[in-house]
C-alpha cells in the first residue's frame, strides 16, 4: 500500500498514514491543501439527485487546524528498536570495514559501549556488520579497538526521518522531503 504523507499546516511532516485515514480528514473538511499525484479514490453514498459521492486525496496532504502540531514537531525523533532506519542512515555500510551488507548481516553498534554508559541514541549508534561488532571491536571504544569509523553518525532531521521511516515513497513525496533536508546529509548522494 501507497502512504499519504500528512503535514501539518506549516508543511512540516507529520505522520504517514493510510489512504483511508487521509479521506477521513477530507470528508471532515480538515485538509489545508495538498499536492502530488492522485493517490486514492474513495466512493459514498448515493444522493437524493442520485449522485454518488466521491473523495479522492492526493499524496500529500497539509492538515488544517494543526497548530499544535508544529510545536510536537520539533521534539526529538526517537530511534526505534527496530535496526531498519539506522541501516538505511548508514546506507547498509558497516562503519568499521565500509563494506555493505544485507540487513541480517548487521547490527546496531553503541560507539561508546552501553555497557560503559553509552547512550543508545543516533548519535552514538552505527551500522557495523557482525563480524566487526562481536569480533573486532567487541565492548570498546572505536579508539581502543583502533577501528576509526568510516563515517559519523548523526540525528536526522525531520524530513530526513521520514524518508528513512517511509517503505514506498512515492516520486513527488521524495521530492518534497528532499527539498527540506540539508545539503550537506547522505541522502542526497544517495538521490544522485
Ligand atoms: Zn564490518
């Protein structure tokens, strides 16, 4: 299934949510606006001049009345246990060797172990494949196991996280995330 991306009213990204969902918010007249390619046609009830009802929502949609948000938006983005949106920072590249591997072949490294009070938060977490994590630098620091990392790690911003959230982006949502993340992340070499 195809995602609506759903903003708030400052076009700030708010969640992905299901087609069905996004109608919803049509139908109650709480969509700002939207753009993108058509993404789901939904089909009510007859009226009394026997027309049929029709909703249809386009792939991005801005939410009205959704000041609040735009406060909630700018919280920290958490990192989820699931590896998926760690891997896809990294690019599926180990940190320590920079070989890419298939996500069962990696794991979620704590650059300062969690065992020595690491944080478990993007900024001290890579992508590393098994090999390196459990048996080259095992519980230590990237100093001591003279493993320099192949690249740093970093929080994503907002859009940046809902690329690396997103399963199946559609083209003009992509290019509306991509036109808010900065110049300098991964993804764009990624886009090129
Ligand atoms: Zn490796």
């Amino acid at each position: 299934m195809n995602y609506v991306l759903a903003l708030d009213i400052a076009g700030t990204p708010f969640r992905w949510m299901e087609p069905r969902e996004a109608i919803h918010y049509h139908a109650a007249g709480k969509v700002a606006w939207e753009l993108g390619a058509e993404l789901a046609v939904f089909r009510g009830g007859v009226s009394r001049a026997g027309i049929r009802s029709q909703l249809t929502t386009r792939s991005v949609i801005a939410l009205a009345k959704s000041e609040a948000m735009v406060k909630w938006a700018r919280e920290i983005l958490p990192l989820k246990h699931d590896n998926r949106m760690l891997f896809k920072r990294d690019r599926h590249l180990c940190a320590y060797c920079g070989d890419q591997f298939d996500r069962r072949d990696l794991t979620r490294d704590h650059i300062m172990p969690l065992s020595r009070r690491g944080a478990d938060t993007w900024e001290n977490v890579v992508t590393a494949c098994k090999h390196c994590n459990h048996t080259r630098k095992r519980n230590r620091t990237p100093e001591e196991a003279g493993l320099p990392l192949h690249y740093v790690p970093y929080a994503p911003c907002r859009s940046e996280y809902f690329i690396l959230s997103g399963r199946r982006i559609l083209a003009d949502q992509m290019e509306y995330l991509l036109a808010r993340v900065p110049r300098d992340s991964r993804l764009h070499a990624k886009a090129n």
